[in-house]
C-alpha cells in the first residue's frame, strides 16, 4: 500500500523512484520533468517559504544533489527532512532501502555483476567553457567503474574537475562519452567531441539519476558500450 505522506521531493532521482512506489510528491523541483506535479524551485535554490506553505509531512533531499544550508533552512522551521547520501552505486540499495522503509513501501533492487576491465579510456564531460568532468567519488564514475570503463582526470580531488585543453591533446583518450545532462550534449556537439576523441552519446539520466531505475540504466548503458565496441571491431 502506498504511503500517504504529504511529501516534496527535492531529487530528481527521487521523484521518479517515488512515482514508481505509487505515490505522488505535492511538489518537486523543475529539474524534475514533472510538469503536472507543483514546482518549488530547483534543486539548488528551493523556495523554502512555499515549501512550508504545503504543510509537508516529510521533504526527501540528497545531499550530493541539495544545498546544506537549503537543509538547515527547512530543518529551522520544524519541517521533517529526510537526508539522503547517494554518491556511489554502493549506496543505492542501503539509501532506497532507508526511504522504503520510512515510506512504508516495499524496495527490491538487483543489480547486474560487475563487469571486468574493458581497458577503454573514456572522457566524460559534463560541462563546456570550461571542461568538466566526474570525479572518482561521484555516483556516475561508480556507474561507469562498475562498467569496466577507465574515467580519465577523475583522480582530482574536485568532484567535478576542470580539464584544460592542453590536457585533452596530451591524454590519450579512447572515447568521448558525452551525457544529455547535465550539459545537453547532442548531435549538434559532434564535430567539436569528434576532435577529441570517437564520440558515443549516453543518456544522462541513465549515467547520473538513481533509485528505481538504477537497475535498468546500468543493463541500458551496459549493451551501449558493448553495441559500440562490437561496431567498432
């Protein structure tokens, strides 16, 4: 049976994870993709004020993806919050396992072995003018780790580093995997990925979104790369 707590989701991740338990947040951020759902800012700047106008039972933030201050705002005006902490593939089961239970829902979760080294070195960017990229303790590198994929300047101890130019025509660089998000890479971006390095476009939502979809999204991006490298024999 679905909960029915009034809930405001502050996560994309978790909006969708919630939608897929049966139950409806009262409101969301407008990163989202929710449009019947109503919004109450984004995940970086929420209106706390109208949040608080909702009379929430219960607002689920993350604290890789929401502001500490944003937190501490809502925890000031005696508002539940529940706190996640997803930043690997390892907290996924344990984090959704966590809410499930707060929720009063039931959470199964299983996830394909890992797969050995692919000895591919992938550029990953998030972000142009300037570069940026994942960084090792961030959940997209565990998805690719996991993958077998080598995620290249992710040694900085930046969860996002900048990459200089002269850093993508010294490293040798075996594919560019550009996501959707949070930089909308797509076709019209070819030509310039293409002067770095062989192109393959990856939906950011697979790479970045957790919880109920992780499942499938590591399965998804798991038969791309290997459509890719059997094209590519």
């Amino acid at each position: 049976m679905a909960s029915t707590l009034r809930v405001v989701s502050l996560v994309p991740s978790v909006t969708e994870t919630l939608l897929s338990w049966g139950i409806e947040p009262i409101a969301c951020t407008r990163f989202c993709e929710q449009p019947s759902i109503n919004h109450v800012g984004g995940t970086k700047d929420p209106d706390v004020d109208a949040i608080e106008e909702l009379k929430p039972d219960l607002v689920i933030v993350d604290r890789e993806e929401n502001r500490l201050e944003d937190y501490h705002a809502l925890r000031s005006r005696d508002i539940n919050v529940e706190s996640l902490h997803v930043a690997s593939l390892n907290d996924v089961d344990s984090e959704m396992r966590r809410l499930a239970v707060r929720l009063g829902v039931e959470w199964s979760y299983a996830l394909s072995p890992q797969r050995a080294r692919r000895g591919i070195r992938a550029f990953v960017p998030i972000w142009r003018r300037p570069w940026m990229t994942i960084g090792a303790g961030t959940y997209g590198a565990s998805v690719l780790g996991h993958l077998g994929i080598d995620v290249l300047f992710a040694d900085s101890e930046d969860a996002y580093p900048t990459v200089e130019e002269h850093q993508l025509v010294e490293t040798e660089i075996d594919v560019v995997l550009a996501p959707s998000e949070p930089y909308p890479f797509g076709e019209r971006h070819l030509d310039l990925l293409n002067s770095i390095a062989p192109v393959m476009l990856v939906d950011g939502q697979d790479l970045f979104w957790w919880g109920s979809r992780t499942s499938a999204a590591v399965d998804r991006l798991d038969e791309r790369l290997q459509s890719s490298i059997d094209g590519g024999r």
